[in-house]
C-alpha cells in the first residue's frame, strides 16, 4: 500500500479526532453561557477572559479526579466499558464528509478519512457498539441499581436506534446511494430536508435521545 496515502489518512484522522474533542470542549462552554443568560444568571466567567479557558480547567481536574473502582466490581470491564462507549463515537466521522478535495504537495486531497460505499450502513453499525459499553458499564460495577440504571440507559438507545434507521431510509432512497458523499452531493441545489421534514425531525428527535441530551436525559438521572 502506498506509504503518502497511510500518512495522509494518520493525519486527517489525528487532525479529526483534535478537531471533534476541541469543538466538544467549546461547544459546552457555549452551551454553559446560553443556559445562564436564560435563567438570567452567571456563567462561567472565571478562568481566563470572559471564562474562555473554563474547558480546559474542567478537563485538568477530570485528569486529576481519583479514580474509583468498585472493590466487588469486575475490574477489566468496568474500565473497558467507557472506551467502548467513546471509540465508537469517534470512528464513525471516518465516513462524514467534511468537504470536497483540496490540492496539498501534489496531491489531490479528500476533506473525509473515508469514502465507503455503504457509508449509512457503517454509520449505523458503530454507532450500535456503543450500547455495548453502556450496559457492560452498569454491569461490570457488580451493584444492583447500577445494572438497572444500565439497562434503562440500553433501552431507550435501542428504541430509537431504530427511529434514527429509519431516519436514514429517505435520503438513501431520493440519492439511490449509500455512500455519504453521494447524498450530500445530491442534495444540490435542493436539500432533502426540503423533500422529507418529517423524516428529518424523526431524526433529529432520535439523535438527542441517542446521546441522552434534554428532555431524554432520564438514564443521566440529574
């Protein structure tokens, strides 16, 4: 295999992985700052200007929380159970295309790690792992209301897993592909949004529940 296109695809994927971590990190700031100035008070303000360094200090101090395991707990599970859970989420923008091509040294560069074919179907399959760790998770700690909360968490991923199938079906279908850079492509000049708004409010309803944001916070217990 050539070695230039291993190299070009370590460093999409590195520069892929920082960009989704980093984001994440000030998106929650963002997120932090608009939920105060509803509730009319104050948000995070005191590190750095204007609280801009406040992700970064909230990340030192999950580095340097004591890590507590379960004395009865089964010890490789319960810590394979979080990566099972992240991985998943990661690997799975290998398909998403970020953009067209772009002409770098000499090369023609796509703006996606990866073209597939049966995109949709990979996205759907890793995003199902994820289940996996959240129930091994519960499990693993070896504690009744732990298991419970586990399996809460499980089923409500799972019931709308399969809304979020379905969700899927309607751009394939008007595309006739399921390859991820052929449906955004033929989304020019006419989003599929356009065509199917319900099927996309299916699906936008399925992946708040996925990741357990409001109102589907419930396996969070808050």
């Amino acid at each position: 295999m050539d070695t230039a296109l291993i190299i070009e695809w370590i460093v999409k994927a590195v520069i892929l992985i920082a960009a989704l971590l980093f984001g994440f990190m000030y998106l929650t700031l963002y997120e932090r700052k608009a939920l105060a100035r509803i509730q009319v008070r104050i948000g995070p303000n005191r590190a750095g200007p204007r609280g801009f360094f406040q992700p970064m200090a909230d990340g030192l101090k999950l580095i340097f929380k004591e890590e507590l395991i379960p004395a009865n707990s089964y010890k490789l599970i319960f810590i394979l159970a979080p990566i099972v859970t992240v991985v998943p989420a990661l690997v799975i923008l290998a398909v998403v295309p970020w953009g067209g091509t772009v002409t770098l040294f000499g090369r023609e560069i796509s703006l996606s790690v990866s073209n597939l074919n049966i995109g949709t179907l990979y996205i759907t399959a890793v995003a199902s792992i994820s289940v996996y760790g959240i129930v091994l998770a519960g499990w693993s700690s070896n504690n009744k209301y732990a298991m419970l909360g586990g399996i809460r968490s499980t089923a409500q991923m799972i019931s709308y897993e399969l809304a979020l199938g379905l969700g899927f079906i309607g751009p394939m279908m008007l595309a006739n592909s399921m390859n991820v850079n052929s449906i955004v492509e033929a989304q020019d000049p006419i989003w599929f949004v356009v065509y199917q708004p319900i099927g996309a409010i299916i699906f936008w309803i399925a992946t708040l529940a996925e990741v357990n944001r409001a109102p589907f916070d419930m396996p969070e217990a808050e």
